[in-house]
C-alpha cells in the first residue's frame, strides 16, 4: 500500500481528476521499475516491446470496453481535446462543405470556430439565450451535412444529453466531443463516426487524446493534410507515428483496466447514477442552494449549483476546503459551485459532501 502525506480527501475537480488509488499505486511503482525491466516507464523507448505491450493493451480495451465494431479504431494522440476542434473538419470536411453543430456552451463554441476555418457551420439549436441552463429539444439538421458536432456533456455548464438516441434520427455522420463523460454510461459508440476525448477525467491523465474514429469516412476529401494531421497515418502506425505520450498512454492503460475490473461501462454507470442521485436529490430538499441546470438535462458527472444567498458562497468553499473538499467552486465563466462525479470518484465523497451542504443549510436555516 502507498504512503502518502494526501490531505485532501474528496477531489470533485474538473478535470485533470480524480483517478482511481489502484491507479497511482501501479503508476508510481512502474516510475521506478516497470514490470520488473529495470527500467522506468518514464525512460522506456517507445517502440520497445514494453511499450507495444500497454499501446496494444490500451488499445484493445477501449475498444473492449466500448463494443466497437470492426470498422472502428482506436487512436492515441497528442495535443487535448482542443487539438480534435480542428482535427476533426481538416480531415472529414471540405471548404464547400457544411457541417451542422450544436452550440451548448464554451467547448462546443470553441469547436464552432475551429470547424469555420475549414468549411461552412451551421448551428442547428443553442443553449445561448437561456444562458445555458437547458439542452435545447426540437431542432433539424440538413442532410446536406457532411456531420453532425455535439458536445456529450458541457463540463462548465453542467448539463448533458441524457437520450443520444435523439441523434440518430437524423441520418448524418455523428461527431462527439466526450471528453467529460466518456465511458461513464452504456452508450451505442459504434452510431458515432468519430469521438474524440481529452483523458483527464475518465480516462486518464493529461496529454493523450482518446480518438475513436470510423475508417470508412475517411480519405473523402479534397485538401492536402499535414502528415501528423492525418487520422488514416495514425491508423497505419497504430498511434505510433511520432513518440506518443508514452506515460500518459500508461495512465490510461490503467484506468481502462481498472474500469474493465469493475465489470465495464454498464457497472460504472450504476454507481454514477446512484451518486447523481444522491447529489440531486439532496440539493432538491435544500432551499438555499439552487441547480443550474433544468432536472431533465443535468450531467451526472459535472453537477453545477449555486446558493441562494451569495454573501455565503464563499463562507461555504471555505468550510468544504476545511474538510478536505477540492474543486467545488464553479468555473470563473459561470460561477456559483460545480462538482464533478468522474467514474474514479467514490459514493462517500459524494455522500460527505452532501452531509455537509445538509448540515450547513441547517445551520443557516
Ligand atoms: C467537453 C470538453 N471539451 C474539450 C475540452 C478541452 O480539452 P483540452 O484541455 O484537453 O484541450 C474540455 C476541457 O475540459 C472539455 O470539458
């Protein structure tokens, strides 16, 4: 068992979080000597078997965990979840083209100016007007489309599509940004052509993008890609086209197989829905604190709140800090509080966090 000094107990950051303890253990024994090499993972080449090994073991339980089917293939790649912004229309979309986009807040915004460099947008609904603090519900897209861009949870916002199926009526190529709820609930992967996810929050650390993309779209358009650019070179070298993020991969090597040892996707998904209904349900008993978002479309990993009486907003930070509580302030673009649910995050922090929020109510009742 690793010692440590932590103490910090309850990490609800938004992302680089939590991870599983399983994770750091494994982690900080391969810095020193990975699997028994001699070596640390941190000076291994990464085109020695060793790092073959966990690439392969990645790659293969990702596409385990997920179901994916035959055509679809797993990349890791360079550069966060913002890199994807402007990946993803250099290689699906021609300059005459037109891509339709859900606009639900600051990522997707940021994935709307990337995708104008390279073809024509069309937002097809927005969250814009209500401030965010609802999923918009009746919307079209053209089906001249090259694909459809939607943002599966909004991390900053606190809101997230509950029913995906709603987008598969529309019989265009889907396109999701995952990064914040990726492999936390079953989800048909395979009715996607591309996703894309920054794996600080799910499924990793920092500095490794996870990209599932569908072979059979690519190649179909007109322009000349960047070699480092090209989904199909990264394919062919199995993400090994360039040094990859080799700790990082690491990382998410190990928190996929954590996520396979607690039986999959669908058994994480219970726990996350037990722990969005513990923090859902006590925030809807308290009157002095207030959900931001509409009950229907609230994430089950970012849960966004704000209190009633702002003059103890800060009074209430200080005292979840005091007891070991990180990350519930809100992001600085819609303030009040956020707490984040990731897979790694057990109940008890949840169920100590809510404790607190009754107890303080109480207090200031
Ligand atoms: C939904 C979503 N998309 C994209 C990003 C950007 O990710 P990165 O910082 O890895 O570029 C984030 C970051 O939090 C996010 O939550």
């Amino acid at each position: 068992m690793l010692q440590t000094s932590r103490a910090i107990i309850h990490n609800f950051n938004a992302g680089p979080s939590i991870l599983p303890k399983e994770v750091f253990e494994e982690a900080s024994r391969a810095i020193l000597d990975f699997n028994n090499s001699g070596l640390s993972i941190l000076e291994i080449g990464h085109r020695t078997p060793l790092f073959q090994q966990v690439m392969d073991e990645a790659r293969n339980l990702a596409k385990e965990l997920m179901q994916l089917d035959n055509d679809h293939e797993v990349l890791f790649l360079h550069g966060g979840a913002s890199t994807q912004f402007m990946q993803v229309p250099m290689n699906l979309l021609n300059e005459n083209e037109l891509v339709a986009f859900t606009d639900t807040g600051v990522w997707a915004a940021k994935a709307i100016k990337e995708a104008k460099l390279f073809g024509h947008v069309e937002i097809v609904c927005s969250g814009k007007e209500n401030n965010y603090t609802s999923l918009p519900k009746n919307f079209h897209v053209p089906a001249t489309a090259k694909y459809l861009h939607l943002t599966t949870n909004n991390t900053i916002y606190g809101s997230q599509w509950q029913d995906l199926s709603l987008f598969y009526q529309f019989n265009v190529p889907l396109v999701a940004d995952m990064s914040s709820d990726i492999l936390s609930r079953e989800i048909d992967f395979n009715k996607f052509d591309l996703i894309y996810a920054g794996a600080q929050k799910n499924a990793g650390a920092a500095g490794v993008n996870m990209v599932v993309v569908n072979k059979n779209i690519l190649g179909k358009i007109a322009r000349t890609i960047p070699t480092i650019m090209d989904y199909r070179n990264h394919i062919e070298a199995g993400s090994l086209l360039n040094t990859p993020p080799v700790f990082a991969v690491y990382i998410c090597m190990l928190t996929l197989r954590w996520l396979k040892n607690m039986g999959g996707v669908a058994a994480i998904e219970k726990i996350n829905n037990a722990k969005a209904k513990l923090f859902y349900d006590t925030l809807d008993i308290l009157p002095l604190f207030k959900g931001r978002v509409a009950k229907e479309d609230r994430s089950k990993m970012n849960a966004t709140f704000t209190i009633n009486d702002a003059s103890l907003e800060k009074e209430f930070l200080e005292l979840c800090k005091n007891e070991g509580m990180i990350g519930v302030k809100g992001h600085r673009s819609s303030g009040g509080f956020r707490v984040s649910m990731y897979n790694a995050l057990p109940i008890e922090s949840v169920k100590a966090l809510t404790d607190l929020m009754k107890e303080f109510a109480n207090n200031k009742g």
